[in-house]
C-alpha cells in the first residue's frame, strides 16, 4: 500500500472503539486519513485516539439515536466542512439495532470518477 494516500480525505468510522473499527482506525491512520472517531464509549475512543500519529476528532455517539448522529454530522462540518469515506462498524445489541438512524447528508457534484476502492494489505487477509 502506498503509504499517505489518503492524505487530506476525511475519513468518519463508527464503532470506531474497539473490534473491526479500532482496527480500521489504525489502518487509515497509517494512510493519512483525517480521522472522526465515534463510538457510544468516549474513554474507548480516548484510548485509541492517544495513540494516533496525528490528532483525531472524537465523538461519543449512539448509531441508533438520530439526535447523536446529527451531532456527528454537525461535529464534522464544524471541523472539516465535508467528510470523504464513512465506514460503519457499529453494531448494536439492542432490539433496536436494525433501525439504525441514518441522516441525508448531501454531497455536491459528487462523481462516479471520485469513488475508488480500497484494498486492505496483504497482512489483513492472511488468505
């Protein structure tokens, strides 16, 4: 992989506390992302974030309370004005976890030549 390429794309990860997420936020950290990391455990995410070689935007957020997603969303416009990549690892127990809030968030002049795909390092798929 090449190392920084995604330098200056921001980059929000849900879950981001522990498991696939905290996996996924070192790995986008060694890419250069700029980082929101949220999670319902702010001291996971604290955690994480301390070990970072560059500062994170952190946000204690339930995915299945439309209220804490729109505070992310307010969070990251504050900060970055736009985000690039969501990558959504949070799960929920709860038997609300198939109604996971979700908030329109519009994106101009979005095109299809700005989508690309990421393909994890050999050391992430042993197979």
């Amino acid at each position: 992989m090449k190392p920084e390429r995604l330098c200056d794309k921001t980059v929000i990860i849900t879950g981001a506390g522990g498991g696939i997420g905290a996996a996924t936020v070192r790995l986008l950290d060694r890419e250069g992302a700029r980082l929101v990391l949220a999670d319902i455990d702010l001291s996971a995410l604290e955690d994480i974030s301390g070990k970072l070689s560059r500062p994170a935007l952190t946000v204690k957020c339930d995915v299945t309370s439309r209220q804490d997603i729109e505070q992310l969303v307010a969070q990251v416009r504050e900060q970055y004005k736009t985000a690039d990549v969501l990558v959504n690892t949070a799960e929920s127990s709860s038997p609300r976890s198939s109604r996971i809030a979700t908030v329109r968030i519009s994106i101009s002049r979005l095109q299809s030549t700005s989508w690309g795909r990421l393909t994890p390092p050999a050391e992430c798929c042993p197979c």
